[in-house]
C-alpha cells in the first residue's frame, strides 16, 4: 500500500475567527503525526478555496513532506453573503470585505491549528492573500507564524489608477468618501467605475493609497510618481521574519513587467527574503499548479 493521495487524507472544518465569526476550511493532514502546519490565504474577486483547481494540489505537495495544510474561506470569500457567528449577522463577501478584516480571521486560523496540536506554523497567501499576510504582520508584530510565502501579491491600487486615470480617480476616492459620511458605505457602486461588485466602503479600503490594501505600489515607482503621503512599500519592510515571494513571469496585473516589479520589490524586502520568477505562470499559476508547491513546501522546510 503506498501513502494515500492528500485529497484522501481531507476534513472539512469550521472554527470561528477571533470576533466570533465563522469560517468553514479544510484540513489535510500527513499520515504520520506531524507539528507543522501551514494556513493558506486565497486571494479576492469572489474566490473559494472550493472552487481552486490548486486547493488539492498544493496540498498534496505540503503532506507529502510532512506539513499539514489548512486552506479556509475568509469573511471575503464569494461576491456577498451574511457573516454569522459574531453577535448579529453582517454583509460579508467580496463586496464588503476591508482587508484589514483578515486580522482575526487569521488569528482564528491559527487558534484552531494549536488547538489541534501544531505549533510550527507557516502562512502562505495568493494575490489579495499575499497582500493580506503583509497587513497582518504590520499589525501582528509578535505572531505564532514562523515563515511566509507571498505569491503574486498585487497592485490593487495602481490597476484603479491606471484604469480610471488621475483626475477620475481622485474624483472616485472623493465620492466614496462621501458615501461612507453620508451614511451610504454598504451600497454598491456602479459598473461604470468598475466591474467588480464592490461597496464604496470596500473600494475606498482598495483605492485609498495610504490604506492597508497598497501593500505592493509597483506602479508608483515605475512611474515616479505618489499617489499618497505615507510611506512606499511600508508593510514589505517592516516584514522580518523569513519570506518567499513568487510570481509567474506571466502575471497579467504587472503591468507587463514582471521583472521590473521583481526588481523594485528586491529593493524592499529584508535579508532572510527571497523573490522567485516562475517560467511560463499567469497570475494564478494556472497548470504549475504542483511545482508551485513543490517550490513553496521545500522552502518552508529549508
């Protein structure tokens, strides 16, 4: 009998962020018993850790060296939906989300993998969950993980920027600001502006370039201009624990440049960090799939 695939080896859970609300997941464990485990953020845009091709895969690639694997939907999982388990339901999904909102999911994540005994734990998180791990870090100087890996994480704010234009832009950060004073936040906003189903509340926590969400300002520095006052790449460099960085050499949202976003992120990142370009891989690694967690398990256990 050999070792049986990781898709065998598979519990759904649930367990309840750190305010109470509940998140569903899935737990893949190694046969033999084992401390270590990595929880896996999933990026924006309606995504589902259900409906990923790489959920099984990656998994695979964790378990087979020895690493539990915890992938969960966050409160921003699916378009819009009702959040429960806190003291009255909430809108929650895409449309609602602010990315600061991953704090205690994270937290909850982490509190459910202790309870089941794994104390070595690693934090991996694609696109907006990349983006994710750097706001958590920034805000969770002292936290249970002890390495990340950030793949393909994005300019979320310079795609508005780039898409809108300066003046429509300023003008779009300025009525969604309005909406939230006047009461308004939770409405969403035209298709005009953009296709995503988006709250105002939740585009102004995108497009706002002094928020959390403008972890990665790529097109900022390719075009030497500031579209906020604080600081560039604040959350990058405050990261100091041991950190991966992947891209597709194909990634559709760096502008076409994906070496030169490499190159201005190698600027930012500490010493123990590394960046690796992947051949031939869109955005979501579509079919490198396997490789990309062959690439990411080894380096955890490195």
């Amino acid at each position: 009998m050999g070792r049986r695939p990781a898709r065998d080896r598979c519990e759904l859970v649930r367990f309840s962020a750190t305010d109470g609300i509940e998140l569903p997941g899935l737990l893949y464990e190694p046969e033999r018993r084992t401390r270590r485990a990595a929880v896996f953020l999933h990026g924006t845009g309606g995504a589902s850790i259900f409906d990923s091709t790489r959920t099984n895969l990656l998994a695979h690639e964790m378990t087979s060296r020895g690493i539990a694997y915890l992938p969960f939907n966050n409160r921003g999982a699916h378009l819009i939906k009702w959040l429960r388990g806190a003291r009255k339901p909430a809108p929650g999904g895409m449309a609602h989300e602010r990315i600061r909102d991953c704090i205690p999911d994270i937290d909850g994540a982490a509190r459910f993998l202790r309870s089941r005994g794994y104390r070595e734990l690693y934090l991996i998180g694609h696109s907006t969950g990349a983006n994710k791990i750097a706001v958590y870090d920034h805000y969770r100087r002292r936290n249970p993980f002890r390495k990340y890996a950030l793949l393909a994480g994005g300019d979320d704010t310079g795609i508005f920027f780039r898409d809108l234009g300066a003046v429509r832009f300023r003008r779009t950060l300025e009525r969604a600001r309005e909406m939230i004073r006047s009461k308004r936040g939770a409405d969403l906003v035209p298709r005009s502006i953009t296709p995503l189903m988006l709250s105002w509340r939740s585009l102004l926590d995108m497009m706002n370039p002094d928020g959390d969400y403008n972890v990665f300002p790529f097109l900022e520095a390719m075009r030497g201009i500031r579209l906020g006052r604080k600081p560039r790449f604040r959350h990058i460099r405050g990261i100091r624990k041991p950190a991966l960085y992947v891209y597709g050499d194909r990634d559709e949202y760096c502008y076409d440049d994906v070496a030169g976003c490499a190159s201005i992120l190698s600027e930012q990142i500490a010493p123990r960090s590394e960046i690796v370009v992947m051949k031939d891989a869109n955005h979501g690694f579509s079919g490198r799939e396997g490789e990309l967690g062959r690439l990411v398990g080894e380096w955890l256990l490195g």
